[in-house]
C-alpha cells in the first residue's frame, strides 16, 4: 500500500508534525462524556414525520424490513427497505466507517413525506459480513448494485455521504444509469474525485494524512473512533460548538460494529480512487452538497470540483457546516433533499 505495512505496530503516538491540524487535533483530544450538554434530539428535526410513526400503510404494503443478500463472492450485505413499495425509491449510502443507521433523520424524514427508503451496511461495516477481500470502490458500488436488483428498485434517488457518495458516483456511473435504475443522485461531504494528493490532484491531502489515519485505527481503533467524532468530523472541536455525547456514542457504536480490517483497507478506497471518469459518465441531474468547514474532505477539491465534472449538477455549499452536518443539520438539510427530490 503505497510502501505502508498493512498492519503497522501498534504505538499510542500517532502525531506526524507534516500532518494538519485535524491529525493533531484527534490525537490529543478526550472525548467529553457525561457533561451536561445540550441533547443530540436537539439537533434533529421536529417534526422527524410528516405524518404520525404509528399511522397504517395501504391495505397490503409491507410497513418495513430488512434482511441480507449474498453476493457473488459470499459477502452477506445487510438492507432496510421501509415504506410502501410502490413508492420512489429513495436509497441511502453510508460513510466510513459507519453503517447504515447514519440515515436514521433522513430515513424517518422521507418515510414520513411517504417515500420507500432504503440503505445497506457496506461490507465490512456494520451488520453485513466482516470481509477481508473487496474492501474497494469497485465491490462496494457492485453490491449496491445488488441490494437494488435484488429489491427491483427503480427510478431511484440514490444519495451518498462522503466515502458512501464515493459509492454512489461508481454505483451510477457503471450500473445505475446503463440499467435505467437512477432518476438522480446527491452527493454530500463526498470523496470523488480523489483526496489523495498527486501531480494531476495537486489540491489533495499528503499521503502522510492518511498513513496517519491507519497508524491510529491499528494502534487504539476504538479510542481513535471516540477523538474522530467528538472532534472535527462533527466540528465539536470548535469553539462554538457544544460536544453532544448521544451523537458521539452512536457514531463509535457504527464504527465499533464493523470489522478493523475492512474499515483499515477502506481509507485506501477513499483516499485513493481516482472517480474523475465516474463524474463525467454521470448524466442524472446531481445535487452537490457540502459545509465549507468540513474538516475531513476539504470542499473545494470535493464538491466544487464534482460539481465542475458532472453534466447535470447544482452546488450548494452551507457556511459553516461540518463533515457530518447531516445529522448535526438535519432540520436544514432535509427539506433541501427533499425540494431536490420533487424538482
């Protein structure tokens, strides 16, 4: 991998004087836990529902479910699929190194305005098999494709979040659209075209970045996971902010369900995946969302440049915002994929 050991000796010390203030920050950072703060509910949206949880579906529609897939390489990938299925698809994707319980705002937002919605643990992560092969773009966009033959979804909205909008670009570019299965995309805080710096990415992250990334996940995965979320992911280490322990403590539950060696090959499928082609192949009208103090995948080589690549695309950057504003902005971000969706 690039002249680093897949697995490095484990160390506590993690800090690269090259790397930039997010290494240094969740190298040093203690998670805040039991501190009278403000309630993660109070982040969310109110209304999550458009309509009451408890009101029936039509006479015959399944209320929800989920279940697995096998894969043609034995992976066993995990799916929820809620809502009436005559509906518009709305499909969510996950980011590293979560699962697909990082929808639940917006999966009980559009399951309220009526929409089926549906999202997959990525392989690797979360519920789906802790495979140790076909951690990489190619697998993860060949088994979204699965989830969605399996579950026949058409004229889908697909939405990913950062390495899960990697996901989608892939997903699109090379099953989606030559199916006719995608009416349109959204890409929020995504990876594409490529984070690692190279002489045709010369506005990307120094490899020493990410080399830190896996050098911390070997050394302490589970106290990396509490200083990444409670630190710049969520901007909670800004000054301003106020660390929510309900928001941090779900973060580490997804990330601590999956397995250390998906999640260590995946920073490879992030960093290093070069989608540029998959940006140009899309033609489905994109919407490109990110905040401009994403601390994790820095705006201007992401969304800006995605919204440059693609054919159909409309940017929206939120002054301010953070790498996982979905759910510490919930109650914005919402009704701005929902008037995307019905446009």
């Amino acid at each position: 991998m690039n002249g680093v050991d897949r697995f490095p000796v484990a160390t506590a010390d993690y800090q690269d004087d090259a790397m930039p203030d997010m290494m240094r920050e969740i190298s040093r950072r203690a998670v805040v836990v039991g501190t009278a703060t403000a309630a993660a509910a109070s982040l969310l949206p109110m209304p999550l529902f458009a309509r009451s949880p408890h009101a029936p579906y039509p006479a015959g529609v399944s209320r929800m479910s989920s279940g697995f897939i096998k894969t043609k390489d034995g992976t066993d990938i995990f799916y929820k699929d809620w809502g009436p299925k005559t509906a518009q698809p709305i499909v969510f994707h996950h980011g590293w190194p979560l699962s697909s319980d990082d929808w639940d705002a917006q999966m009980l937002f559009f399951l309220g305005e009526g929409y089926r919605v549906v999202a997959h643990d990525r392989r690797g992560h979360g519920r789906s098999s802790q495979a140790d092969t076909g951690n990489d773009m190619d697998h993860y966009a060949a088994d979204a494709s699965a989830v969605a033959e399996h579950l026949d979804l058409k004229n889908a909205v697909h939405i990913g979040h950062s390495t899960g909008g990697g996901e989608v670009a892939r997903y699109v570019a090379q099953f989606g659209e030559p199916q006719g299965r995608v009416a349109k995309a959204v890409l929020v805080s995504a990876v594409p075209p490529m984070m690692l710096k190279s002489p045709s990415n010369p506005g990307g992250l120094a490899m020493s970045v990410f080399d830190g990334l896996r050098k911390a996940l070997a050394a302490n995965r589970a106290q990396f996971y509490l200083d990444l979320a409670s630190g710049p992911f969520y901007g909670f280490n800004r000054p301003s902010e106020t660390v929510s322990p309900g928001i941090v403590q779900n973060w580490w539950r997804q990330g601590m369900m999956g397995g250390a060696i998906a999640h260590y090959d995946g920073i490879k499928a992030f960093s290093e995946t070069d989608q540029t082609a998959d940006l140009k192949a899309i033609t489905v009208p994109t919407l490109v969302l990110q905040g401009d103090d994403d601390q994790i995948v820095p705006y201007q080589n992401a969304a800006v440049l995605q919204a440059k690549l693609l054919k159909n695309a409309t940017l929206k950057i939120y002054k301010g915002y953070p790498h996982g504003m979905l759910t510490t902005h919930a109650d914005v971000i919402n009704p701005d994929l929902l008037a995307f969706v019905k446009a």
